[in-house]
C-alpha cells in the first residue's frame, strides 16, 4: 500500500464527514443558502491566492527542474481555471465576482492558510506537499461523490461546479500530486512520514471546517456580546 493509500484510509472518517456536511449536499441538491455561497466565494477566493503563494514556496524548495514545473503548472491552474466554479456560484446567486474579492480570510480559513505556511517554511518539500494536498483530493472526491449520488443534469443549478471537479483533468492533478508524495515519503525518515501525516489529517480536518465556516458565515469577533460561532 502506498502512502498516499494509507493516508486516504487513516483519514476517511474526515473524508466521509466532509460529503455529507449540509453545504457540499446543498451543492448536490442545488439548494445552498445564497449569504453561505457568497461568504465562502470572499474566503476561497483569497485562501487559493495564499495557495499559490505556497505553491511558490515550493518552487523555492525544489532541487530539479521537473518540480519547478510542476508546481508552476500548479499555480496556472488555479490562477486560470479555479475561477470557473466559483463563476458558477456567482451566476446562482446572481453577484459578480469581483464584487466579492478583497475581504479578510474569516477564522478558519486564516487558520488553515498559516498551518500550510507554516510547513511550507519550516518542513520539507513532502511536509508541503502533504499540508496541500487535501485541497484537491477533497474537491475530486466531493465533485465524485456528488456526480454519483445526484447525477446532476446539465441544466442544473450547480452542475458546472461538480463537473469541474469531477472532471479527468482535475482528477489528474490531484493524482499527479499523490504520485510526488509517494516518491518523497519512500525517501524520507519515519520520524518525516510522521510530520507529513499530521499534516495531511490537519489540513483534511480544516477542510471540514472550512465548508463549516461558509454554512455559518462564520466572523472575527467584534465585541461583548457577540455570538461567537
């Protein structure tokens, strides 16, 4: 078994609990609220900036051309093809997206960005690897799982949005992505493999959180009495 499969098995109970959270069933059902939408469009879009800063990190930590190609690649996908799902939600809503660009990471997701950070600075390229990788693989699994279980038709609400993420080609970057860990948890020590799982299952567990923070439209405290959720 590989180590990216022992990372899937180790970490299906978050897997599971991240498709049937009520936003990504929502998705499948075509009925989100609208505010929960737009909130998570406000965090999303500025959470993928700070991932292709981090991909960028990685470019900095890579010792071979095919890696700097690699994570180039990386951020040319989301730089020019992660807008089209959340232009999908912006169409439902009916608000255009650059109306909701420039507003601060709520809680959850500045959480989530700085334990990336963090191990994109202080880690190994694997650590990396491993803190992002739930990104994509999460995405391909819920746009599977969705596609499966509604089977959406084309002129569904959020139609576009499941079959980008269930599409062949994202399913080969996040396949590509697992292959690189692979390659780096056979080289690195147990006490590496150690780290890049704990990165791995945070990352997966704020990943749960961060459907949960759009459900809530979850917000920076602003004084007594404010209802902290």
């Amino acid at each position: 078994m590989s180590f990216t499969e022992v990372l899937r098995r180790e970490n299906n109970d978050i897997f599971e609990a991240i498709f049937h959270h009520p936003f990504v069933e929502g998705i499948g059902k075509g009925d989100v609220p609208h505010d929960s939408i737009a909130h998570y469009i406000k965090a999303d879009y500025e959470y993928l900036n700070a991932f292709m800063r981090i991909y960028g990190m990685g470019i900095s930590k890579s010792s071979n051309r095919k890696d700097i190609e690699y994570f180039n690649q990386q951020i040319s996908f989301t730089l020019n093809s992660e807008t089209h799902p959340h232009q999908n939600f912006c169409n439902v809503i009916g608000v255009g997206y650059d109306e909701l660009h420039g507003y601060p990471l709520p809680p959850t997701a500045d959480h989530y960005v700085k334990h990336m950070e963090h191990h994109a600075r202080q880690g190994s390229l694997g650590e990396l690897i491993a803190a992002v990788l739930p990104c994509p693989w999460t995405y391909l699994e819920i746009g599977q799982y969705l596609m499966e279980k509604y089977q959406p038709a084309p002129d569904a609400a959020f139609y576009p949005w499941i079959k980008f993420y269930a599409d062949l080609e994202f399913e080969t970057l996040s396949k590509n992505m697992c292959q690189r860990l692979d390659e780096l948890a056979d080289k690195a020590s147990e006490a590496e493999q150690e780290r890049m799982k704990e990165a791995f299952r945070k990352s997966c567990q704020l990943e749960w959180k961060f459907w949960q923070m759009a459900h809530i439209c979850e917000e920076w405290p602003k004084g007594e009495g404010v209802n902290i959720r």
